[in-house]
C-alpha cells in the first residue's frame, strides 16, 4: 500500500469523463442526422458511438477503482457517468425502435433530436468546468434544463398534430416515438440536476 501511495500517478477521473461526454456529443450529433429522415448510415454510427461511449466509461470506471482520491466526489463522477450514458442508449433505442415499427422521423423528431444534441453539449461544457468554475458549471446545467424543456415542448405541439392524423397506426407509431425523444428529456435533465449537486458539492 505504501508503495501504492509513493508511486501511482493519479488517474485524470475528470478528464475521462469529459472523454466520455465528448464521444457522448458525436453520438448525439450522429442521432441529430438520423432524425433528419431516418439515414441508416447515420443509425449505424449511432450504434457504433454508442459503443465508444460505453468503452469510454468502461476506463472512467477503472480509474475510479484504482484512484486513492479524487478532485471530485468518486459517488458524483460515477453518477454523471452513468446519466449521461442512459442519454445516449436511450438515442439508440430510439433508432432501433423506429426500425421496427418501420417509423421515419420527421421534423418533430429533428427538432427535439436538435435540443438533446445541444444539451450533451452543454452537459459536458458543465463536466470540464466543474473544477475551475463551478458557477459556470452549474449555468450549463440549467441550460441542459432549458433545452430538455424545448423537447418536452415539442412533444406536446407533435401530439396536438397526431390529433389531425387519419392513419390510427401511423398515430400510434409516431407517438410511441415521440414519446421516446420525450423520455431522453428526462433523462438529461436527471444528469444536469446531478451535475448541480457536485456543483454545490465541491462550495
């Protein structure tokens, strides 16, 4: 153990997790073209980011068993992880989910695929800054919060639009899907809320 303390060079825990927010944004960009019309180039390169994100926090997670201490809380960095993974699976879900149920996405999806790209953005602007300014941090936070509301939004206008749809199946699909971009609304939200607690964390 003694050895262990004298020796080991820390492992950069925030940095992997600015890694694995950054490969989070591509995925999330890749989703944005997606929901453009429904490219199956850009749903395999959903998949596969998708896969580079969860090896990215595989070595988040390695670091973090190895690491003596941590500048941020092992509980938050583990957490903001874990959040921010469940964003980019649920934009792949989407994809596989609309490749079943034959469904293209249209501008509703665009615009809501377009806020959830922007919040990724603004989470990981909140990951690098949560040493060096937390206040800014927090900021990128609520704007996390400002771009899932854009999504829940948009969810509510395509629903009123599904009213006027005279295909009940095509309705049916394309709630099931709209319903699906709503819930990665949650689930950013559910990473910004966390980010704003290591934010007061480290005060």
């Amino acid at each position: 153990m003694l050895r262990r303390v004298l020796f080991s060079v820390a492992p950069d825990v925030l940095g992997l997790l600015v890694a694995q927010g950054e490969v989070s944004v591509v995925a999330m960009d890749a989703f944005e073209r997606w929901s453009q019309g429904g490219s199956v180039d850009a749903a395999a390169e959903v998949h596969r980011l998708e896969h580079d994100a969860d090896d990215a926090r595989r070595a988040l997670l390695a670091a973090l068993r190895s690491a003596l201490v941590t500048p941020i809380d092992q509980e938050d960095l583990y957490v903001l992880s874990e959040r921010c993974d469940r964003v980019v699976n649920q934009a792949k879900s989407i994809t596989n989910t609309a490749a079943a149920l034959s469904w293209t996405p249209d501008h509703h999806g665009l615009e809501m695929a377009a806020h959830l790209h922007t919040a990724m953005a603004r989470t990981v602007e909140g990951f690098g800054a949560l040493l060096s300014a937390p206040d800014s941090a927090g900021a990128a936070a609520d704007a996390v919060v400002g771009e899932a509301r854009a999504v829940e939004h948009g969810y509510r206008v395509a629903l009123a639009e599904l009213l006027r749809e005279d295909d009940p199946v095509e309705a049916l699909r394309a709630r099931e899907l709209y319903g699906a971009y709503a819930r990665g609304a949650e689930l950013a939200v559910a990473v910004a809320d966390r980010l704003w607690y290591a934010v007061l964390a480290e005060r």
